[in-house]
C-alpha cells in the first residue's frame, strides 16, 4: 500500500515537499556543530540500502577511499552479495532492515566516533542513521545536492552543479582528496576479491542479455518479442551463444522470450541459477552485453565492459558511465520521459502509476538495438565467427 501511496502524483509531490522541508536539520546541525579539525580520521563510514545497481554505482568510491583510508560499510544483508567487489581492506558490517534500531546498538560499539560518515546521497534516512550510530562527523551531500558539506569539520562548503552520479561521487572524492589524503601514501594491499571463474559453454565466444528491469516495475523495457529478435540476429548472422541473465523471478519471462526465437539452440537462459559472482564472470568473459538500465548493466560497466543500455523512463545523463565502449539508446517520444530523474532533494525512487500507458516501452525495437551495436564496430561485419 505505500508503495501505491508514493508512487500516485499527490504522493511524490507530499514525499517531494515532506523531504525538502526537513532537509533544513542536517543543515542547522552542520550550522552549529562543534568543529575540530580532522586531518586523520580512524576510518569513513557508508551505510549502503536499496537496489544492487544503485550500489554499485558508489563502489568505485569506496574502493578509491580505501586505497588511502579504511573504510567501514553497512551493508543490507541483501546486498552483502556485491561483496566481492570491494577491495579487500574494505571492512563489511551486515544490517538487516527490519529491526535495524535494534541492531544499531551493537553496530555503533564497533564503529569508532573518530570515524567520518558519508552522506553519498542527501536522503534524510543517511542523517538519522549517522545520528543513531553516534557518530559526530560527517561529510557529503548533507541536505542536498548543491553543496559538498560537513558536520562537526572545518571545511568550506564545495558546490555542485553535476546531475550525474558517478561526477557527483568524483566531487566527493575531490573533496576527500585535498583535505584528508593530500599527504598519505596509497595502501599497497587494495586488491578486489577475486570470484571463481566461470567457464564459458564449449569455450565458445558469447554476448550476454538482460531483459527486465525487477519484477515489481512493469516499465523500463522492451517487448519480449523484440529482445528474441535481437538474440536471433546475433546468434544467426554471427554466431553467438546467448546467456540470458537475471534473477528467478525473470526466468519464466526470458523462457517465452525464448520461445518465439528460431535459435533456441544457441540460448541459455541463467536466470536464477547463478550468484552475483558467477554473474560477474559471465559479464567479464562476453564480448559485449545488452541491457537495460538495471543492476546488470551497472555490474557491467563497473568492470568497464562492451555495453549497450536501453533507457526507457529514467534519464541517461543522471545514470550513464563513462568510459569508451560504454553507449545507450534513450529515444524520448514523449514530453513525459524520462520521468525519474535528478533532483535536488532526493525522493523514494518507487515505480510510478504511469498516465501514458507505459508508452516509453514502445520507445525503441529490436532494430535500434541492432543498428547502435553495428555502429560500435564490435564486431566485424564481414565475418561470423
């Protein structure tokens, strides 16, 4: 029911104003805190919540703190399966949701108040649980997203203006950098945790495609029929292997996919049958993956593969990476799209009741797909493999 409530205008609008409003505590007690000048803290503090994606997206932060300080992450028991991708000297503390007031006592003994926690998100949950850890100092995007603050710290405030996450991340760590890590030596142990490999079908080269979003969003993708089409053109006209990817909850979806393809030899649909890790080596060994905007694709470009990300409601500028073989397709054929996007008081990001009729899953077909890997020269056009 709150998540109906939320998702209806009148609730993003109540969710929106209700957040912008208090946002002004942070602020008033980063106004009057007590300030000492902080050169060495003990260690940074993150309380990561939410999708998979959206904390991946943070990760490539992490790690760059704690090649020169350590670091302590709270981690939702559900996300404790990216733990592999920290780097090695990153300390890992699970929390559970339901409960958390609870666990927070036990959790706070373990995390030292000469700690600095960081507000990667200007979420008021961040402020509330940084105050119920007992922890003076923090850093970040306090109340919004204009200004890098701190609380209890000597330190001007640095303004924004990036949308993107992944820039606004970069500014942090900017921050972090001139007035923390200016005069240490990087630690020499940062090394990711390694998964095992995965061995690829017959040793045979393979692209890998996701084709939803999560269960309870009935936007952000395309028709089954044309992500078939898709795997049909490649498996036919190049010979690729293609692995379905996903969760459990998508495998019936990628199975009718695969029913209304003439290839289906060529397919293997691994949804639900491999962890985060194994997936990480599917990604690692393909020679380029197809995905829309969800977990998949984040994992993907955080190990800077070959990558095409279909945008459908939510706005590339504010989510894409940025490196090379990272493109997209954002088609917005309607004054609506993208309708989740940036803002500067940040709101619950729950699947909106859509007026239009899901109309930006009809925003691009199997052709645009096709032409845009084509156009990457991926692949050559003149040979099959």
């Amino acid at each position: 029911m709150k998540k109906i409530i939320i998702s209806s205008l009148i609730g993003q609008n109540i969710d929106k104003y209700f957040r912008k409003a208090i946002s002004i505590i942070p602020l008033l007690n980063s106004v009057l805190a007590k300030k000492v000048k902080t050169t060495n803290p003990e260690s940074f503090v993150f309380f990561l919540y939410g999708g998979i994606g959206d904390a991946i997206l943070v990760i490539s932060l992490i790690n760059k703190i704690s090649e020169f300080c350590d670091v302590v992450v709270l981690c939702d028991k559900r996300l404790e399966k990216i733990s592999f991708l920290f780097h090695s000297n990153v300390s890992i503390i699970k929390y559970n949701k339901k409960g958390f007031i609870r666990q927070s006592f036990k959790i706070k003994r373990k995390i030292s108040k000469k700690s600095i926690f960081v507000h990667h998100t200007p979420v008021i949950e961040l402020y509330l649980i940084k105050v119920m850890l007992g922890i003076p100092r923090s850093i970040g995007y306090i109340s919004d997203y204009s200004k890098i603050n701190s609380i209890g710290i000597f330190l001007k405030p640095v303004s924004v203006n990036s949308k993107n996450i992944l820039k606004r991340y970069q500014d942090i760590l900017k921050v972090l950098k001139s007035n923390f890590f200016y005069n240490k030596v990087q630690y020499e142990n940062c090394i990711e945790r390694r998964p095992k490999p995965f061995q690829s079908v017959d040793n045979s080269r393979y692209i890998v495609i996701s084709i939803s979003k999560s269960p309870q969003w009935k936007m952000g993708k395309m028709n089954e029929y044309e992500y078939a089409k898709v795997a049909d053109f490649f498996a036919f006209s190049y010979g690729y292997n293609v692995i379905f990817v996903g969760s459990d909850s998508e495998r019936s979806q990628i199975d009718r996919a695969i029913r209304k393809s003439g290839n289906c030899n060529k397919f293997i649909n691994s949804a639900g049958e491999t962890t985060l890790s194994e997936l990480a080596e599917i990604i690692k060994g393909a020679d380029f993956v197809i995905s829309n905007d969800n977990g998949v694709s984040h994992l993907a470009a955080h190990y800077e593969k070959k990558l095409l990300v279909l945008f459908f409601f939510s706005d590339p500028e504010v989510y894409k990476w940025h490196y090379e073989n990272y493109k997209y397709i954002f088609n917005p054929i309607k004054c609506c799209m993208p309708c989740i996007g940036f803002s500067q008081f940040p709101v619950d990001n729950y699947p909106v009741i859509c007026r239009n009729d899901l109309i930006c899953n009809r925003s691009m077909s199997h052709v645009h797909v096709i032409d845009e890997i084509l156009k990457t020269k991926w692949i050559e056009l003149d040979s099959k493999i």
